[in-house]
C-alpha cells in the first residue's frame, strides 16, 4: 500500500486504500474516532426522538432530591417510589443540577439531551483510552457504538450509573498518562455517586504501589477517602449511621426477578448468605490469582515488588508503567468484580459495555471467537427478562474473557513499548 498520508483521492481504488487506512493505520485513528463519535451523535438522536422514553428511577431521584433540598439530611428519610436513596452523596449533587436544569424533572426531554451529551463523552473517553493504550486495530472502535442496551440505559432510562462511568473514564486515561492525583481526583467523584466504581480499587492500589511506592500509596488512600467524608459531610454530620448504611451498604441483597446473572440458580440459593459468601471468595481468589502471578511479571514477581516497595517506603518498584498495563489491569479488576456479583440489573452493563472490545483483544483468541463472545455478552444484557439461558451465556462469555485474558495478555500487549516514566 502507498503512503497513506499523500493519498489523493482520484479512483475507486484511492477510495478503498482511504479506507484501509482508516480502519487499519494508527496514525488515522483519530480521524477514524471522529466519524464514529459524529455518527454515533446522529444515531443517539434518533433514538430519542423516535424510541419512547422509559420512567425507572428518574422520578425517584427527583422525588429524593426535593426532599434534600427541603433540608432532609437523614439518608434514612430520603425516600422515593422506588426506595431509600442508596448511593453516596455526589449522586444528589449532580441530581441537583440536573433538577435545576430540568425544571424540578419534569422536563425529561432536556434530561435526555444532557444523557446524550454524556453518552458521546464517554464514547470519546472510551476512544481516547482505546488510542493511548494502543495494541488494538482502528476498526475495533466500530463496535463501541453497537450497542443498543448501552445507548438505553443512557438517553432511554436516565441511570446514575452513566455518571459514575464518565468519571471512571477520566481517571483510567488520568492513570495511564502518569497523572495519578488526577486519576485518583476522578476516581473519588465516581466513587462519589456509585459505591460500584470500588471493583477498580484492587488495581488502584497494585499500580500505586508499583509506581509511587507504600508512603504514596497510603497517601492516596487517604486522599479517596478524604475526599468521600467531606462529599457526604452534611450527612455524616447529621446522621452518620444512618448515611454509611445507605450510601455505602456493602451488604445490600438485590431483588432476584431483576438480576441478569445467576438465573439459573434458585432463588432461595440466589438470596443465601452461603451463596454471597462463595461469590466472594470467588472474586477475592480471582483477583489474588492475577495480582500474585500476572500482574507483577515484569518485575519478576510479586515478592520482588513487595520486597522493593516495604524495604524502602519512599521507592518506587517500578516507575515505568505502561498506559496498556495500566488500563488492562483496571478493567480486569472491574471484568472479575462483575463476573462474580451476586446480582447485575441492566442497567450494571454500563460498569464495562465499552471495555469489552479492549478486553477481548487482550485475549489470544481468533478474530471470531473475540467478535462472538462479544455478541453473546450484548445478547445476554437484552433479554428481558432474563432467563436461565441468558443468564448463562452471559456467565460463560465474561468468564471464558477472564480466562482469554489469564492466557493471554494480563499485564497488556505493548507494556515494553510504550512506558511512562514518573518522576
């Protein structure tokens, strides 16, 4: 092929070479996020003026935020239709811009152009993730847009949990650029709205350590933490009992007739403290799994990284991360959390809907194989309700992805390549 960069389109064969170029050449990866963010963007207007729009929860934020307003700040009495309010404080302070902008949330159509706004910046983000880790062909970004769940739990259903993604984003490029105050910054807000952003925190701390040492590290953690007590400060004020056992509620039961995982069990196994419990030894196993034999390889293990990192406090283990390793790792802490959640609603696939294409290219699978597991995930989130079978391919797809990735490229393809060095 010649040079793409002094194509001149002038035949039907200068068109296809454009376009191989396009769907293949990094240096026209940008262009190619471009038309796929600007198509997306007429796409998502489509479905809002055309799809109707579902009430869920957007009343019952409303009706919760009013009752803030009115100067409730006993989290056991902001109540909705639908329940006690259940997230952290920065969930209310975004609902109170959007109340403000939406005429106390009536105007639900204002509401959706805000979602649609939101919607194309996390395509963007997800994009610009995609482009600084690298290791992925242009023409993967094609399949971000695909989803129909996705695009519903956004501009159709109005969730909270399109926010707390957002802010995800941010911090996973924040993280992969070196700039971890920054990641960590992003981090809290969206720990700040949903307490499901914790799934990314285990390799939080594994790329902390690794990059700035145990003194940054515990620094950090104070930092998060700071940073959710002065968030939720009117609460914890008032009534802190009652605000960390809502906000923070780690062992909250969700409804079985909602959940799109673990169908197949019972119900009376599904809502068992013995089923919680092996769930979470699954998930600690996992993620102990990767930290101890994959996640530190580059510098010959993990007690080589420990021993560095404890025997000198103020050390780095190993400065230079690269933007692949560091995104990798945080969407491979956040991939095992949800395989093993006792319960997923739909509109939870927003947690990893756009992480999924990166994931599957960091397996070692055919092309087919990647695009198939890909199409049985988005399946799975659509069928309503979910049903035995569902349910399992849904645990079959996420489950032979961990296994893909375990195999395959855990510490991410072009980690060697592309390293940032932190100062």
């Amino acid at each position: 092929m010649s040079d793409p960069s002094i194509l001149r389109i002038h035949s039907f064969r200068d068109i296809i070479l454009y376009i191989s170029a396009l769907l293949t050449d990094a240096r026209y990866f940008v262009v190619l996020a471009t038309l796929v963010i600007l198509g997306d963007a007429a796409l998502t207007q489509l479905i809002i003026r055309f799809v109707p729009y579902t009430e869920i929860d957007w009343e019952t934020y409303m009706i919760q935020l009013g009752l803030y307003l009115d100067g409730e700040r006993d989290y056991a009495f902001l109540q909705g239709p639908t329940g006690p309010l259940v997230y952290p404080a920065g969930h209310l302070y975004v609902h109170q811009v959007l109340h403000a902008l939406t005429n106390k949330g009536v105007n639900v159509a204002v509401a959706q152009q805000v979602y649609g706004f939101l919607y194309l910046q996390s395509l963007a983000l997800a994009c610009a993730i995609y482009h600084q880790a690298g290791g992925i062909p242009n023409w993967v970004i094609l399949l971000l847009p695909l989803s129909k769940r996705l695009h519903s739990i956004f501009v159709l259903r109005l969730f909270n949990d399109c926010w707390a993604l957002v802010a995800a984003q941010a911090a996973t490029l924040a993280f992969g650029a070196g700039w971890d105050f920054l990641g960590l910054a992003f981090y809290s807000a969206a720990l700040s709205v949903k307490m499901s952003v914790l799934l990314y925190f285990p390799a939080i701390l594994v790329i902390l350590f690794k990059r700035r040492g145990v003194y940054k590290t515990v620094l950090s953690v104070l930092f998060v933490v700071a940073v959710q007590l002065f968030i939720g400060a009117p609460f914890l004020f008032h009534n802190p009992r009652s605000y960390l056992a809502y906000s923070f509620e780690l062992t909250r039961a969700f409804f079985y007739k909602w959940t799109v995982n673990w169908r197949f069990v019972s119900e009376e196994t599904f809502l068992s403290p013995g089923w919680a419990r092996a769930l979470l030894f699954g998930h600690l196993v996992t993620l102990f799994a990767f930290g101890w034999f994959k996640w530190c390889r580059q510098e010959g293990g993990v007690i080589s990284v420990l021993s560095k990192g404890l025997r000198n406090p103020l050390q780095s283990p190993n400065p230079m991360i690269s933007a692949d390793y560091v995104t990798t790792v945080l969407f491979m802490s956040n991939l095992v959390g949800i395989l093993f959640a006792r319960s997923l609603h739909y509109q939870f696939y927003s947690w990893y809907a756009q992480q999924l294409p990166f994931i599957a290219w960091r397996t070692k699978y055919p092309i087919v194989v990647k695009i198939l597991l890909l199409a049985a995930i988005e399946y799975a989130w659509n069928v309503y309700p979910s049903t035995s079978l569902s349910s399992g391919v849904l645990l079959a797809a996420n489950s032979l992805l961990v296994i893909g990735v375990w195999f395959g490229y855990p510490e991410g393809v072009t980690a060697v390549h592309k390293a940032h060095k932190i100062e």
